[in-house]
C-alpha cells in the first residue's frame, strides 16, 4: 500500500514536471509577428525589498550595561548597495531603549553602518546616567567585521524638576558586543 502510494506520488509529480516544462518550451517558441519590436527593459532593476533582520546581538556598554538587542525592518538587496530602514529595542541590565533608522552595508564580509534616533529608559543601576530617567537622542552603529560591532551615541534627559541636578543631563552612550 505504502509503495503503491509512492509510486502514484512520484507519477503525478514527473507529469506535473513534464507539463510544466513542457508550456515553459512552448512559450519560449512564440515567434514575434515580423515588424513588432520587444518591449523595453528597464535600465534599473527591479526593488527587492522584504521585511527582515537587521541586526541583533548582545552588547556590554552605558548605560545599559550587559544588553541584548534585536533589530529588524525593511531590507533592500541591491545590485550595488544593501540597506535595512529598522526598528530597534534593546534591554539591558541598566536600561531599555528603542530606536529607528537606516542601515548599510557594505562587501562581502558582514561590514556596515547604521545611525538610529531613538529613547532610553534607564532603571535603577546605569552605568555613567542618571537612574529611573527618559533620555532622547541619536546614535552611530559600525561593524567591521562579520558579528563585531559597537555603537556611540549621544542622549539628552528629559522632563526635570526645576532645580535637579545637570549631573548626568547629556550622557555618551557606547556599547561593544557581538551580533548576528
């Protein structure tokens, strides 16, 4: 029963490759009535974009310390160039953060780029912040080599009492790890 089942599959797979193959050849022998001219190609090539991973790994730096991160979004593979329109969120033992931005890539090696606005939100114990605020700001990723990379930003907190303290009001941020 069991090789009778095969059989058919097999028999009803090769027709389907055979009929397939078979309109595949049929089409490719459709002469061009004489005197009609190909449609144009175009010059560019078509968008390849899709909804992706970007980036992602885990980083130790201010003011997350030890931090996992994930970022993903809509990539273009292009003949010449690779870019990645992300989202980022990251969450650390010092703080949480997301962030927008565009990505690049460039050879073979795994090498890019990023820049990213975003937020963060620091919990009780940041490194180099101030602890339990919301900062704003904008930051610079790198990799220069396949699954190394770090990132330097700079931050602003937000919504102070009159009279807090400045310490802490702009903070750099940096964080070093390993990605995939």
């Amino acid at each position: 029963m069991r090789t009778s089942r095969r059989v058919a599959t097999a028999m009803a797979f090769a027709s389907a490759c055979t009929s397939a193959s078979a309109s595949v050849a049929q089409a490719q022998v459709t002469p061009t009535p004489a005197g009609a001219t190909a449609p144009a190609t175009p010059s560019t090539p078509e968008m390849r974009w899709r909804f992706d991973q970007c980036m992602g790994g885990v980083t130790y730096g201010a003011p997350f310390k030890w931090a996992l991160s994930y970022g993903g979004g809509m990539v273009y593979e292009g003949d010449r160039i690779d870019l990645c329109a992300l989202a980022v969120a990251k969450v650390g033992l010092g703080g949480a953060g997301a962030s927008i931005g565009l990505a690049k890539s460039y050879g073979s090696m795994g090498t890019g780029s990023a820049i990213t606005g975003g937020i963060i939100r620091t919990f009780g114990d940041p490194l180099n912040a101030t602890a339990r605020r919301t900062y704003v700001g904008g930051a610079v990723h790198f990799w220069p080599l396949l699954a190394l990379g770090g990132e330097i930003g700079y931050y602003v907190r937000l919504g102070d009492e009159a009279g807090a303290s400045s310490h802490g009001k702009k903070v750099i941020t940096w964080s070093a790890g390993f990605g995939f």
